[in-house]
C-alpha cells in the first residue's frame, strides 16, 4: 500500500469509527457550506465528506508539466494570430476572429487558466484547456478552510501534514498585474461578468465569494450582467458603477448567441477603455483544435526542447476532424478511415463546448452508433482525441442524511496565473456506465506528506 492508499483508508477508517456515526459533524459541515455561498445552481459544490488528497511529488511533477504546456499554448496561440492558414485550423465562427484580432492592452493571452488533468500515481495527461471560466479557485479555498477544520480532519490530521492549494490572492495579483500593463494607477473597480441565472440573485454562488474577496483587499467590485451595461462617453457602467476592470466568466461563444457587435462591452473594449481578463484573444485556446496544433510536430519543431517533451508526454494525439491525411504514430493514414476503425482507442469531442454537441467515447458505444458520431463530426466541427482513462475513487458523501459510497471519476485542475500554477482544484463526477451522473461536484484538494 502506498502513501496516497494508505492516508484513504486511514481517513476512511476514521469517519466510520465509532466517533464519527453520529453524522451531526456532516451535517453542520452542509449548514456552513450553504451559509458560506458554497452552491453552484442551488446545491452545494461538494456533496463529498473527503478531501481529494495528492502528494507533495505527484504535485510537483504536475506543476512542472502543467508549465511547460502553459508556456507552449501560449506560443501556438502566438503563431497562430499571425498565420491565416493556423487560424482557419482553429474553427472560429467570423466574429471570434474580428474579437480575437482586438488588442486587449497588454501582453498576455491568458491571466488565468487551467487545465483538466488525469493524475494517476506518477504518470500526468493533460486532456482539456479553460481559459474562459476557470471555476474552483474561490470554491476551492473555502472548501479547504472548512474541511481543514471538521472533526475528522482534526483526527486525521494527527498522523498527516496537509498542506492547501489556494489561489484568490494569486488571482487578484494576476488581475492587478494585467491593469497595471492596461495603464491603470489606482485598485481598479472590478465588474465580474455573469449572466443571470433564473431566479438566482447576485449573492449566490463562487461570483459572490469573489467579488467579496476582491473588496476586502481594497477594490471596489459588482456582480454584474451583460444586459445590465451601459457604454456612453468613454464609459462603460452599470447604472451608477463606473467599471475599470471586467473580469469575464461569460463564454464568447455564449455571448455571441445573445448579442452582436455593437454591444456595450464590446465597444467599450474595441475602445480601449476597459481591461477584460481574460481578453477575447483567449478564445484561440479554449478550442479543442489547440492540442490539434499541438500534436502536429510540424507545428511546434521549432518549440524549446521542453516544451515538445512536454507536449509527447502529457498531451494525447488529437486531430480536428475532417477529410484529410494525417500522422499518426509516425505514419500517414487517412482520418476519417482511421477513425472508423480505431473506435475502441478513440473519443469524439465537440471543439467547442459551448456547441451544445455531445462527446462520444468510442469503447463505450456499437459500431452503428460510433458510425453516427462520425458523420456527424465530418459535418460540424469536433476533434478526435486518444483514449484516456480518467483516475478513479470511491468517495463518501452525504445524502438525504446518510452516508453512502460511490465510484467517481477524479480530474485535477491546475489553476494558472499569467503561466505560472498556484493551487489547484479537484472535480468529482459519478461513475454511472458512460450516462449522464447526477454526483459531481468540486472536492477540497490537499497537498499530503508524512507527519515527521
């Protein structure tokens, strides 16, 4: 048994001790959890009783690999800017290209991101990029104070050193960092943009635990939405709140669906007169068909060294789907053929997940239905990734005021600020034989060592 097996079972043992059957620790751990804005949707964001613990060395290793693919995204979205041919490679509907085409007013394509990572033992694989709506980094600190602090934490924590992975002060150093490149002096006034959802209010939610946070540090910051902006005279607001700064966790795509180019933000931000994090340009990189890119060695032969290690090691082949040839494993095959023959190694993935369409993972359906999926991914733009398969748990949680067990899939999120990893976050997903599970959530991540 391993470090990592062994701190489970001794956690687990822990809340089925005698001690702990009295489920009133759960239970006011959920009360503080809704009284903290720890709700996504009107449920709590961690339905789980156990942290996602990982080791001081599996972290490490993540960070290095998780920096240098940063690094090399950041140089293909570069490129691709500058090459029409790249561009077109990236499926990017006309007013995406014309957003993408805006300088944002200072140097960086991304201040904040990350990247869902299947972390198993010592091996690393990246298989999705965010730079849009990173989620987790206000969750993720709160829910780590909270656990940190339960009854069988305390126990736990008797025999273990644990270590947080926050990020909200490495956020905002980030967003300051980019107004001060912007040109701005003084705290900018913060609005962080989300559409309204149904009937929750603006004090719901991980935008409510952030906005408050950005106040405590000293910058006047709203909730608010884009059909709340007014832009006149040089001055985008929403009713009396001049705004500075946007910081943006509405998806362009998303957007699009709603509003046109004339929009308020969008004038504002042509203008110059906002700084939006992040800016429009991140749109590049939120598109499967960047590890397209990335994979093509054509591509990225004149990257550094360590970031083509990088990118061998730890990204899966993946190709945008379409009637092309293409290398594969050192040979030249044709792509549509090589997809319809490789189904059991193979997943369909929307390019852009705000497209509504569904991922297919090819061992999981019949021929007929894979053969389904592929017509349908000549016609609308996807990308056709390798097989992985993501880490797997069985974790506690806390139902109906009971305890159960369940099978959940575990992807680790480094969060990254200007490039650089500061914490990260865990997101859980039910096992339930390739359909759609109800159990998901974000669990608190801890960094675990032994008690010397």
């Amino acid at each position: 048994m391993n470090q990592l097996e062994e701190a489970v079972a001794r956690y687990q043992k822990v809340i089925e001790s005698e001690t702990y059957k009295d489920l009133g620790w759960a239970e006011e751990l959920a009360g503080k959890m809704q009284a903290g804005n720890l709700t996504q949707g009107g449920r709590l964001i961690c339905p789980f009783l156990r942290p996602n613990f990982i080791t001081r060395r599996q972290y490490d290793g993540m960070v290095k690999a998780a920096e240098a693919l940063f690094s090399a995204i950041d140089r293909v979205e570069q490129i691709a800017l500058n090459d029409a041919a790249l561009l077109a490679r990236m499926e990017l509907l006309p007013a995406e290209k014309m957003l993408a085409a805006i300088d944002p007013g200072y140097p960086f394509l991304a201040v904040t991101s990350l990247l869902d990572t299947h972390l198993t033992n010592g091996s690393v694989h990246f298989v999705d990029y965010d730079a849009d709506t990173p989620i987790g980094v206000a969750y993720g600190d709160a829910l780590a104070d909270l656990f940190y602090e339960a009854p069988p934490m305390r126990e736990f924590r008797k025999r273990y050193k644990l270590e947080k992975t926050g990020g909200r002060k490495h956020l905002l150093a980030a967003l300051l960092k980019a107004w001060k490149q912007f040109g701005g002096k003084a705290n900018p006034r913060i609005a962080i943009l989300e559409f309204r959802r149904g009937a929750q209010s603006g004090d719901q939610g991980e935008h409510a635990l952030l906005r408050d946070f950005f106040r405590s540090e000293g910058c006047e910051a709203e909730i608010v939405s884009p059909d709340q902006l007014d832009y006149r005279n040089g001055v985008l607001r929403r009713n009396g709140f001049t705004i500075d700064l946007v910081f943006r966790r509405v998806r362009i795509r998303e957007f699009l669906l709603r509003f046109d180019l004339s929009h308020p933000l969008v004038r504002a931000y042509r203008d110059g007169k906002i700084c939006m994090v992040n800016s429009f340009r991140s749109e590049l990189a939120q598109k499967k068909a960047i590890f397209d890119l990335l994979t093509d060695e054509q591509v990225t032969s004149s990257f550094p060294a360590a970031e083509r290690k990088a990118i061998r090691q730890y990204i899966p082949w993946t190709r945008v789907v379409g009637a092309r040839q293409t290398m594969h494993n050192g040979e030249m095959v044709d792509l549509p053929e090589f997809i319809l023959k490789n189904r059991e190694t193979l997943a369909l993935k929307p390019n852009d997940d705000g497209d509504g369409q569904p991922s297919i993972r090819g061992w999981e359906v019949d021929d007929a239905a894979w053969d389904r999926a592929v017509k349908r991914a000549m016609r609308t733009p996807y990308v056709v990734q390798e097989r992985l398969e993501a880490p797997r748990s069985r974790f506690p949680l806390y139902r109906y005021g009971e305890m159960e067990f369940k099978d959940v899939q575990i992807d680790v999120l480094p969060h990254a600020f200007l490039g650089k990893v500061q914490g990260c976050s865990s997101w859980l997903t039910g096992v339930n034989g390739g359909s759609f599970s109800t159990i998901t959530g974000l669990a608190p991540t801890f960094i675990l060592q032994n008690r010397s």
